[in-house]
C-alpha cells in the first residue's frame, strides 16, 4: 500500500492534464480500497488456519446409514462362539452380544483361546487429520465392563512394526446404566502388536489416522469392574476429536 502511494505521488510531479490526474485518482483509490479488503480476507484465513476448530464431529449413529461405516468382529470369525452386534435405536449406536470362552468342534478352528469381540471402522474411509486436536471424546453408556479404544494410523518410515498401519490401544471403563462423556487424551494410548503392548519410543501419526474401534475380552480388567465370558452391551451416541490442551 505505501507503495501505491509512493508511485501516484510521482505521476502527478510528472505533469499532466488534471483530468488525467483526477482519473488516475480515482483508479488507484479503487485498487488501493481492492487491496486493502484482499488483505483483510488473507489476514482473517491465516487466523482461521493457525487457529484450528477445538472440536471435530468424527461419528454418530442417528441413522442405520451411520452403521454402514463399521463393521463388527470376533472370535467367531476363527472358531470361537461368541455373538456380537452392532445396531442403531433411537439414535444410539449399540453394541452388544455374549462373550463365550468355548470352541467349536470344527477342525478348521485358528486360536486356542477366544472370549473377544470388537467393532471397527471398514477399509477404505480415507485418513483422519486429526493433528490439530489431542483428545478423543465419546458420549457413552456401558455395563460396568473395560473396554478398549482403538485408534490405527499409517506407520512411520522404519515404524513399530512391517505392517503398513501401528495399532495403538487405551482402555476405558463405561460406567453401568449411566450416560457420561469420556475424554481419552491421544498420550494415552500405546503402541500394541497383536493384542501384546510395544515398548518403543514413537510419536503418533495423527495426521493420517487410518480407522477408530472398540473391543473388549472376557479376561482380564480390574476387581472394581464385570469381566469374564457373558452378555455386554455399549451404547454410544457419538465420537469427537477435541482439542482442550
């Protein structure tokens, strides 16, 4: 801007007709107003990009449509007999199922204990930036159990494991019969590889998260909390990324 100034300061010592003048006036306090309103405009989305939204609306379950993004898994995929499933009431997505610890006859059985169950989002969603936040929040109702959340992200270069995707892990407990929100702060949750904790020294790749899910076992869990094989049953209304550090 000084510098449009400076250049119609000198036009004018130049010399000229004074409707050349007036007309040149006019047009630079055309183009200086322009100016002045591009860089307002600039200055507001740089404040807008260096100051990030402190919460991002990640899931609901209002809608059997909503349930399309998940799909449900366990032990019964390789031999076990557990059930589990995943459906929407009255906006709420419920999880819910028997958790059994007994194999089938069948031949074709892979694992040598069962007892699990989990619900995950399908391949193939995209990436989460979830980068500018550092909290996961989720609106639940639960049954007394410990269950865990899980978040995969694209692995480093030279990363945990040889798998394109690390797999970290926080448990949590949803308290029985009771709506609450549970903020999990992302330095939380740890590195695991095929359900066994990673004692290495990495940073999360939040910035390209890959899927989000939770699962639970029947082994295990603190003495204050409903462990063992049985019913479960968690209720969710929906998952937020916050940003509150």
């Amino acid at each position: 801007m000084i510098g449009l100034d400076v250049h119609f300061c000198r036009f004018i010592k130049k010399g000229g007709s004074s409707w050349q003048a007036r007309n040149t006036h006019t047009m630079l306090r055309a183009l200086l107003r322009s100016s002045i309103h591009a860089t307002r405009r600039a200055v507001a989305w740089n404040l807008q990009d260096l100051s990030p939204p402190s919460e991002k609306h990640l899931f609901k379950y209002s809608a059997q449509s909503d349930l399309k993004l998940w799909e449900v898994y366990g032990d019964s995929e390789h031999g076990g007999l557990s059930t589990a499933s995943l459906q929407s009431n009255g906006g709420i997505g419920i999880f819910s199922g028997n958790l059994s610890e007994a194999l089938s006859n069948n031949e074709a059985v892979k694992i040598k204990r069962s007892g699990f169950s989990g619900f995950r989002t399908i391949e193939g969603l995209g990436r989460l930036d979830l980068e500018p936040f550092d909290t996961i929040c989720l609106r639940l109702k639960g049954d007394g159990r410990c269950y865990i959340s899980n978040l995969r992200t694209e692995s480093w270069v030279g990363g945990l494991t040889e798998a394109e995707d690390n797999t970290w892990q926080a448990f949590i407990f949803a308290p029985k019969d009771k709506w609450c929100e549970l903020q999990i702060s992302f330095s939380h949750y740890l590195p695991t590889w095929k359900g066994r904790l990673l004692y290495a020294k990495t940073e999360m790749n939040l910035a390209r998260v890959t899927g989000i899910g939770f699962s639970l076992t029947s082994t295990g869990g603190p003495e204050s909390v409903v462990y063992g094989p049985g019913p479960f049953k968690l209720e969710l209304d929906w998952i937020k990324a916050l940003r509150v550090g």
